[in-house]
C-alpha cells in the first residue's frame, strides 16, 4: 500500500519503506516507477528477513557506513540494501527473479 506523507519521510528523501507500507513525499510521486521499483525491492528485503532483523542490519549497518565515510548521504548510499535497491532500480523485473538474500552481493561491493 502507497500513503503520502510529506511529513514522515525525511527531508532529502522522496520515499520510504515501512512494511508493509511505501511513503512517499508528494502524490505525483506514485507515477514514478523507478522510484516505485526501489521501494518494492525494500519490501521484498524486509520480508526475506522477518521484518524486524532488516531495521536493525539497516540501522547497525548505516551506523559503521558512517564511521566509515563520515559523510550522512555517503553512508546511506552504501549500505547494503540500499546499494541493491539503487543498482536494480530501473530493472523493473528484477525482484520477479531476484534471488533470496541478494543484499550479501552489496556488502563489499565497490562505493556508489
């Protein structure tokens, strides 16, 4: 299900994945499949690992990105899930044939 809510998903961002919910900023947003794709390879993510264990891989993960990169956007940009969700994008039959636990692949993949 996709809400708007320009007050839940932080400034910078235009979407965000709360299962098994998809925020987005602004209601022309919904016509944006390539954002739409992003936010459904977050849910799948989400669900592969019980809901629950992704926010805080997510959250542990931005953390060390951060000390890492000292740098908010850069972290971000590079944890794991997001660097699938990026990389994949614009695929938008990638999750039909995405295989269980694809984020591993980002782990230790070049910066983006």
């Amino acid at each position: 299900m996709i809400f708007i809510s320009k007050y839940l998903v932080p400034k910078g961002y235009t979407g965000m994945t709360i299962y098994p919910f998809v925020f987005l900023k602004s209601e022309n947003l919904r016509a944006n499949t390539v954002l739409i794709n992003h936010e459904k390879i977050h849910l799948k993510q989400q669900v592969e690992l019980l809901i629950l264990p992704f926010y805080v891989i997510y959250l542990a993960e931005f953390l060390i990105r951060l000390l890492q990169y000292r740098n908010w956007q850069k972290a971000y940009r590079n944890i794991s899930f997001e660097r699938e969700a990026y990389c994949n994008q614009t695929n938008l039959e990638y999750i039909n044939g995405r295989s269980i636990w694809s984020f591993l692949k980002y782990l230790r993949h070049h910066d983006i």
